[in-house]
C-alpha cells in the first residue's frame, strides 16, 4: 500500500531495525516508563521494505537529533496482556514511539491490512503523531473515496462513478461513449499503474466493460483525460509534493504511454511549480486530511484550472522526484514533522523546499 515507484533495498539496502530482524519477544527489555510512556527520542518509520527511502529518512532524523527504526506493521500487534498501552511495537519494548512515519504498508487480506491499520488508529488514539494519519491513508487508499472528497471540496478532477450494479455500470459506459469518452477502468485499491483499462470510445472503436466479476465485483470508472501522444510530444502527468499544506516540488512523468507511473518506465522530467499548480495540489492534500502527500494531475486545457488531479498519495514514494530537485525531500518531511507534529523547534523547517 504505497505508490508507484519501484521499490526494493537494492546495493544499498540496509537491515530492517527493530522488526523482521529483531521481533519482539514476550519480556522485552522495559523501555521508557512504566505507563510505557514515548520512548524519548525514537521514531518509528512503518515499512515493509528498507533501503533509500528509509535511509534518507533515518539520516534526517539522525540529524535532528532523533533516531528512527524501522519497524514492519505487519510484525505489530495488538496485546493487551503485555503493556499498559496494548500494543507491541517490535524494537520499542514496552514504550511507545515519540512519532511514527508511515513509509510503506504490505498488502494482505482484509483482516491484515485491518489490523496494520488499527496500529496506526491505536498509536492516534494514545497520543503518538502518526504521519500520515490512517484516516488519510484509508481516504487516499480508497480511490471511490478520493474522488468524492475532491469532488466534495471543489477540486476539479474528472467526473467518476464507483458502482456494483454491472447493468447501470454498462449504462453509464453507453452515455459516455455516446458522448465521445472512454472511461478508465480501475482497480479501488491499485497503484503503480497496474490494472488500469480504457472502455467506451477508445481510438475509433468501443471497448466493452469486462465482467465486473474480474475486477472485485466493482466498477471505478473516471471519465479519459486525453493527452497529446506522440514520439516528438509524449502526454505528461504532474506530481507535486505538498508537505505540511504547501507544495514544495514538481516534476512531469512523461510517457507516450497513456499510463505514466514510473514504475510503469514514466521519465522524471524537472519542471516549474507555478502558483496555480501548487494551489490545485494544496486543496487536494487539504480536502484529504494528508500532512504530506504526492498529488497526481493531468494538464486538462478542457478545464479552466488548466489541470484535474487524479491521484492523492498518502504513502508517496519520492526518489524519482528527488532526482529532479534540489532539495532534501526526506529532511522537509521529517522537520514537518517534528515542527508541526511534535512542537520541536527546528530551524528553518520548510524554508528549504518552498520556492515559487
Ligand atoms: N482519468 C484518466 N485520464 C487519463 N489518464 C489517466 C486517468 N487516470 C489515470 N490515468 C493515467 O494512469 C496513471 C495511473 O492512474 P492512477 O489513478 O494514479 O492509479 P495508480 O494508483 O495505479 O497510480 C496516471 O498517473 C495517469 O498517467
Ligand atoms: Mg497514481
């Protein structure tokens, strides 16, 4: 449950502190208090897989004088015979963490990402800053979701339907087409580009809805945003990353495949993030409740906001776009944190990354 690019520890890979490698044991060490009070100055950063990301976020910790340990959610658990607080949280012993950076969530059944998810609500509930909030993440998780709370706070994105009924499904497929639109068929719960088909007028001929017994029994149509699609000029996404409610980094993923995650081979292309962008993807993060997150836009000249915005990232990864830009992504999101979540005084916290 992160977005698209393409993961994994690499070279560089580093251990898995705290969790795959150390689980946690009945009779821990007793850290902190005994009401297991935050550990003073451990963050916990959620992942399911070290390497860069987690790097780059221990380091900036580190520089602030806070230590990070990576813990998997999955190896959490909810133990009410074992602590005060009823969590167990691998390489925190009987403490809590000061804050918890969510950097990446495994899938699994329902039942798994239930209780991964109910760490996450457990740790709000007992005082830790969670970054981003699972409710965010549930929002932004959820595309049928998404859409509605863009739509709800007037963000433009395109007109969308999430439905069960496959006969109303395949009404609404006719309308559009009649229209002139393809709609995208998409997973609820996809990411990194997978999944994704286009239905209706699709270049010249109609492409049919596939049985909605091969997509989850549901149907999440968004109406095609067309783009300019050739070798000399292949169409373009725009993904801004807002941290702490201001944008503070754009780049273009280009491709002249309709589909322009980089994990389906998009370029990361530097660009400028002129003010009507950054207000766009401001709202977007904003209307989902994100205290940081990757905003996906489409260029719409159809709009009169020039864009629509398709995607909210709540777990966004940000390499490609740390490739493009100048400042230290992972530093803006942890001193974002640590001012605006924790109260830590941090010197010149966001001023590094917010340049119009
Ligand atoms: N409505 C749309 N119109 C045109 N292109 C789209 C549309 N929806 C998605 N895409 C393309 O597909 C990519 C992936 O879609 P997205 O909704 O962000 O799903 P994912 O969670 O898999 O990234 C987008 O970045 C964009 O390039
Ligand atoms: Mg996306």
């Amino acid at each position: 449950m992160q977005d698209g690019e393409q993961r994994g520890p690499g070279p560089g890979g580093e251990p898995c502190c705290g969790s795959a490698a150390t689980p946690a044991q009945d009779g821990e060490r007793v850290e902190g208090g005994p009401g297991g009070a935050p550990s003073a100055a451990r963050v916990a950063i959620f992942t399911d897989e070290t390497g860069w990301h987690t790097r780059r976020v221990r380091q900036a910790l580190a520089r602030r004088g806070f230590e990070g340990r990576c813990v998997d959610l999955a190896d959490c658990r909810f133990d009410t015979a074992a602590s005060p607080h009823g969590l167990v949280i691998p390489g925190f012993g009987r403490s809590l963490p000061r804050a918890a950076l969510v950097r990446g969530i495994a899938g699994g059944s329902l039942e798994q990402i239930t209780k991964r998810l109910g760490i996450l609500h457990a740790l709000r509930e007992l005082g830790v800053p969670v970054y981003n909030d699972a409710r965010a993440i549930e929002r932004s998780v959820d595309k049928a979701m998404t859409s509605f709370l863009l739509h709800r706070a007037g963000v433009p994105t395109p007109p969308t339907w999430a439905l069960e009924d496959e006969a109303q499904a395949r009404r609404i497929l006719m309308r559009e087409a009649a229209a002139g639109h393809s709609l995208v068929l998409k997973p609820m719960f996809g990411s990194q580009g997978k999944g994704l088909q286009r239905v209706g007028a699709v270049d010249g001929g109609f492409v049919p809805l596939p049985p909605l017994s091969t997509v989850g029994g549901l149907a999440y149509l968004q109406r095609f945003v067309p783009q300019p699609e050739s070798p000399t000029a292949p169409g373009f996404d725009w993904r801004v990353l807002v941290v702490g409610g201001r944008a503070c980094a754009a780049m273009k993923r280009v491709s002249a495949h309709w589909i322009r995650n980089v994990a389906r081979g998009a370029r990361c292309v530097p660009c400028v993030l002129d003010p009507g962008l950054a207000a766009l993807a401001e709202a977007a993060a904003e209307a989902l409740g994100m205290d940081y997150a990757g905003v996906d836009l489409l260029p719409d000249c159809a709009n009169p906001y020039g864009a629509q915005v398709i995607e909210v990232n709540g777990v966004a990864a940000w390499r490609g776009l740390q490739r493009v830009t100048g400042f230290d992504i992972a530093q803006a999101l942890v001193d974002d944190l640590l001012a605006r979540r924790l109260g830590v005084a941090v010197d010149g916290a966001l001023a590094q990354v917010c340049h119009f």
